[in-house]
DNA sequence: TCTGGGGTCCTAGGACCC
DNA sequence: TCTGGGGTCCTAGGACCC
C-alpha cells in the first residue's frame, strides 16, 4: 500500500501557524512579485477565488470580505516543510519528498493502516502545527486520489482502490494525476469525461489517443504499478528566472537583473556538487500587453568546458544575451538555465590536468582555477548574506540607494519566523 | 497599473556514422 | 535506367506536475 501525505493549504497554514488570529480569516498567499494567487485557506476558497487568479481581479472581493493577503515567504515555507518530513520520517522506513508539501510513503506490509495514518496525522499536526491528509491506494494514483476524497472528510484519512466505483464516478478525468487540460480535452472529444469511464477504456484506446504516458496513468488507475518510489536524483538543469517589479528597456538593467539570476543559480549547483556543461538565457516581453510589440528569444550553447565557476558562467551568459538583446522593446522577464548537469569530477577535463585551457588567436591561454575565489565568495554569503557580495554588473540594485528596477514586489511579507534570530516570536 | 517559477519526461526529426 | 539499411545522439517542442 502506498500513501500520500499532503498539507492542507500549504503555504496559507504556514502563514497561520505563527499567527493563530487569522483562524476561520479567509487568507491567500501570493506568487512572486506579488502577482497570482497560489494558495488559499478554505474560507478563501468558499469565496470563490480560484487558484492562479491574479491579485488585480480580486482586489474589490479581498476588501469587501476582510481577506488577508502575504506577499510569498519561501524561506519559512521551506523550513516547514522539511519540520513535517522530519516528523513523518519517524513512523515510515520509506518515504519520497515529492513536492514542497506532499509526500508519498511506502506501507507494504504494514498492519493497521488506518490507526497509524491517523497517528502521523495528528502527530504531525501538533508538533508543527500543519494540518495534513492521508491518501491509501495500491498505486501511487490512486493515493492520489483518496487524498482528494480525505481532504473533504473530518477523520483526514482515506482509501482508494481500483474498484471504488463512488470515489471514480464522479471524477473528472482531469483530476487524475498526470492528465492535464490537453489530454483531458482530447478524452471528453471521445466521449470520456469522469474517472471510472477512464478506467474502463481499453488500454488500446488510451494508447492511441494519450501515448505510452496515458497509458501507465491508466494502468496505475486499475491497480498496477508503473511509477515506483524513487530516490532523490541530482537535478539534471538548474533555472532561476524572475519577472521584472517593472518594464525594463535598458540593456544594463536587464545585464545587472540577469547577473543576480546566475549568480543565484550558480550557488544552487555548488550546492548540489555539479558542473553545468551548457547555458541557455532566455529574454521576455510583457505576454499580456498585446499592445506594445512582442519579442520573445533564447540562445544557448555548450559551456567552454564543464564549470562550476561563477565567472566563466557569467560571462557565457552575458554573450548569450548581448546576442538576444534587442533594443526597442520593453522586457518583462530574463533566465538562466544551466543544463546538463553532472558530479562534479567525473567530467571530462581539459588535456591540461590542473589548468583550464582555452583556444585564442591560434594560442592556448591558460586560466588558472578560480576555486579558492568560488570558495571566498560562499563563505562571505553564508557569514554576511546574500546582500553581501554581487558581481559588478548586479551591483546596480543598491545604487545611490535606490531599488533597481527590475526588483521584485513584495509587499506583504511576513516574518521568517523559523530561519532568522530577528524575527523569532516574542512571547509575552 | 496589475497576470509566478522551477522542474521532468517523451517524441519527432535532423545530423551523423558505418 | 538504376542510389540501402540500421543505428546513435542531440535538440526543440509539447505535455505534465507542484
């Protein structure tokens, strides 16, 4: 049997935890920039906000019903989330992190599933104050499922198998996991619309109309497993991309933005011990300002050699864009993609073994390793933070001090109540 | 005025090899 | 007049997820 532990409004609980009087408020959490919704406690969505809704549409709702409103807090929804895992570690051997707030288990042969689903539950709640759901099924989707069908009941804990007719019927076929908006159409233009009409197709059909990944959807529905557990495997890209606080039309400005970005992305694959072997930058205008003329471009190519180091990454990058970049246009967003990841190590290296060579004018012009500058600069940022230290071209964002332009918005903050001494709650 | 960010997997088609 | 067959690797694009 397998289950999935999902929080119940992750990011919205989050805010609740450390803020008890917004029980029973209707609350929503925002997406970078302040700009979509992407969580909503229950009281919001009995309001009728709907997941992905932008902020504008629904400011005369939010003031009319008192609905409180946080700019995203990823530092503290982070820190939660790992809380919880650690707690559910406690009862299971084994145990898939799936997403920032789901997570699936492995309870084969073990007795009394009911009992210690609801345990885990309530000890999960009470230690770090998350709410969380049980699904039970043989698959992994059809524990996703019942975590559907537990959300909506009291004990926050049921079972789905193959052949719960009442948990399939009145499904749509696009609740299912791994069907999307364009399969489920292409489903409903055959006369397939609910869950259990899904399941009952033949597996010929379901091959024809959604390819081999339809098909393991529709076998997992029936009751036989296609996607195992599996173990955390190393990131095979890294993308840190952000839509501009404002328009942007200056090449300097987009440089300095794109600059924080790789940077960013950078100590994410220092982190993990990869070198990227190839770059992409990818540039945006405003894909909802029909008005204004639209330019959309990305340029990508191998990286000299496989690198973990900043500078040559940024450098790459920054004739990535030079090369996109063109001027007339007011940009929206920029992004980095560092692609093909591996261990550090088992790269292939340059002939020159403690050297890193590369071919100019006819010459070999050496490079020394930058390691120990790698080195440095990580340590300033874990002693004095991220603010500490920037390449020169990112430096623009603290100029005469003022914001840069493409900073993000985020207005409605709260505290980082786990991961910074300053904003610990004081009890009185 | 205001519309997120970060991933994975699969497939088709082109380049290239013998 | 007549011009093969089988394979790999890479990339772009499309689908999905949270």
């Amino acid at each position: 049997m397998i289950a999935l532990v999902d929080c119940n409004n992750f990011y919205a609980s989050c805010e609740r935890v450390f803020s008890p009087k917004l029980d029973r408020i209707p609350i929503v959490v925002l997406s970078n920039n302040d700009g979509c919704v992407v969580a909503r406690s229950n009281e919001a969505k009995a309001l009728g906000i709907a997941m992905g809704v932008p902020l504008f549409k629904i400011k005369a709702l939010i003031k009319e019903e008192g609905v409180r409103v946080f700019s995203s807090n990823y530092e503290l929804y982070g820190d939660m989330s790992s809380r919880v895992v650690s707690v559910l570690r406690r009862f299971v051997p084994e145990i898939e992190i799936y997403s920032i707030d789901e997570s699936f288990i492995n309870f084969d042969g073990v007795p009394n599933l009911n009992e210690l689903s609801s345990e885990m539950r309530s000890t999960v709640k009470k230690w770090t104050g998350i709410p969380v759901s049980v699904g039970l099924g043989d698959t992994k989707t059809l524990a996703k499922i019942a975590n559907h069908k537990a959300k909506k009941k009291p004990s926050g804990v049921h079972r789905t198998s193959a052949d719960s007719i009442e948990d399939l019927e009145h499904l749509p076929v696009d609740e299912i996991w791994g069907i999307g908006a364009k399969l489920a159409r292409r489903l409903r233009s055959i006369g397939i619309t609910t869950a259990l009409q899904f399941k009952n197709t033949s597996a010929a059909l379901v091959r024809k109309v959604g390819g081999v990944v339809m098909e393991r959807t529709h076998q997992e529905l029936n009751g036989f497993r296609c996607f195992e557990f599996e173990q955390p495997q190393p990131r095979q890209n890294i993308c840190c991309s952000r839509s501009f606080g404002r328009r942007v039309e200056k090449l300097q400005d987009v440089e300095s933005a794109l600059s924080s970005y790789v940077s960013k992305a950078v100590r994410k694959m220092r982190a993990e011990g990869s070198v990227a072997n190839g770059i992409q930058v990818f540039l945006n205008t405003d894909r909802f300002n029909t008005s204004s003329p639209q330019y959309n471009n990305s340029s990508s190519g191998r990286l000299p050699y496989p690198s973990s180091d900043l500078l040559t990454v940024a450098n790459e990058a920054n004739r990535h864009l030079k090369r996109i970049f063109r001027k007339g246009y007011s940009y929206k967003k920029v992004g980095v993609l560092l692609l093909g990841l591996a261990p550090e190590g088992q790269q292939q290296l340059p002939l020159f073994a403690n050297s890193i060579g590369r071919k100019k004018n006819g010459r070999i012009q050496i490079k020394v390793r930058r390691e120990r500058l790698n080195e440095a600069i990580e340590e300033i940022i874990s002693k004095l933070g991220k603010e500490a230290i920037s390449l020169g071209r990112a430096s623009l964002k603290r100029n005469g001090g003022h914001r840069a332009p493409w900073s993000l918005k985020s207005e409605n903050l709260s505290p980082k109540y786990t991961t910074r001494w300053e904003d610990l709650l004081i009890v009185k």
